[in-house]
C-alpha cells in the first residue's frame, strides 16, 4: 500500500495540484473577472454587509464537495477557523474582502478514473487573501476582482491514503485565471446570517459546475474585531 502510494504521489502530481488548487480556490473564491462599479443600484446593503463573518463548515463541505464533483472529488470533513470581513469603502457598491484560515483540515475523497477505488486526501493550511470587492445589490451579486490585494497561503502539509507528500505555497493570484469564480449571489437570512452562492464557469475539461450555498454567522459588525 505505501510503496502504490508513492507511485501514485509521484506520478498523479499533475492531478493532486489541480485539485488542491481547485479546493482552496473555491474556498477563497478567486477567479476571472473584474469587480465593476458601473451602474445605479437602489438598494444596496451597506452596514449590513460590513462586519466580521464565521463560516458554517457543514454548508462549507456541501458545497466543497459541489465543486470538486466534475473531477471525482467528494469532501468528507473540513475543520478549522475560516473568517470573511466585509468593510466599505466609500462608495456603497464598493467594498473590501478579507479572508483568512487558520489551521484548517480538509479530508477529499477522490475517485480514480477506472476502477472503483479511491484515494483519500488531507491537507492542513492556513492563509489570509484580501481583494476589492463590488456590489450589484439590484441583483443581489458580490463580485470580488481578480487582482487581490494579498494573497498568500501555505499548504502545511498534505497526504495521500495516509502517507505524507510534503507541503507547498499557493499564490492563488495566477492559478485563478485558469479556476474558480469570482460571483457570489447573496441573500441575508436576517441580520446575521449570510448565504452565499458562488456562480462557476464551467469547469476545465467544459464540465458545468453548480456550486450549492454556504452560510456565514456574523461575528461582529465591526470588521476589525471577532
């Protein structure tokens, strides 16, 4: 078993990176596109937005698991402390996000392409990403640009059926033009409770993704305190 693990490590390298990267992608939501600010919008949701927000892991794996499923990947568990601040800046439809994880694990199992056997991941990481953001209340969408303000996360460590690979640092800045979205439909579920349900192209290989919704607790109004 360890000695086909290895083999697998070495050789499968390409499809274990793109599906690392598609994980914390989806989980930063990163991607193509550019946050525009064009346009009235009659309503917008100003302080309501604004404030520190927990993400609900429960709605976190269901809808990590919707991402990954075009390439055979299904989320068993994910724990860990993942935060989004929200802050305006001025103009009501302009806004900053701010993301960051801290010592979260993520256990993926992925279905070979022949055969019914499957290999299980588990990777540990942590990292912080900030991008502008807009929004376009009158269609209730968030839009985050595709060039962040910072970003940096660092896969702590990361295993294949139980044998350790190794680590490695993301720059989710150039893997995003080629994965992820960058459009979340949102709706409040009274003041503090946020759904958000990100819109993806489809996937490399053309497969359509249809992302199902994650939900975020406020934790504070303030952006800068939890």
């Amino acid at each position: 078993m360890t000695g086909e693990c290895l083999r697998l490590c070495g050789r499968g390298r390409g499809w274990l990176r793109v599906m690392l990267a598609l994980a914390l992608l989806a989980l930063v939501l990163v991607g193509p596109g550019q946050a525009r600010a064009d346009g009235p919008r009659a309503v917008q949701p100003g302080d309501r937005l604004s404030g520190q927000w927990r993400a609900d892991m429960d709605s976190m794996r269901d809808y990590l698991t919707s991402v990954l499923e075009p390439i055979g990947g299904h989320c068993l568990s994910i724990h860990g402390s993942m935060i989004y601040g929200f802050r305006t800046t001025g103009d009501p439809r302009l806004h900053a996000m701010e993301h960051s994880v801290a010592g979260t694990t993520v256990t993926i199992k992925r279905q070979r392409a022949r055969g019914t056997r499957s290999d299980t991941v588990v990777f540990l990481y942590s990292g912080s990403y900030s991008a502008p953001l807009t929004v376009r209340a009158g269609e209730r969408i968030l839009e985050t640009s595709r060039n962040p303000d910072f970003s940096n996360f660092f896969v702590e460590g990361f295993s294949v059926n139980g044998v350790f690979v190794g680590e490695m640092d993301f720059d989710l800045t150039g893997l995003s033009q080629a994965f992820g979205g960058n459009v979340m439909r949102y709706e409040f579920v009274g003041d503090n409770t946020l759904r958000l349900t990100p819109i993806f192209p489809p996937s490399p290989d053309g497969v359509p993704i249809h992302p199902r919704p994650f939900i975020l607790h406020r934790l504070s109004h303030d952006p800068d305190r939890r």
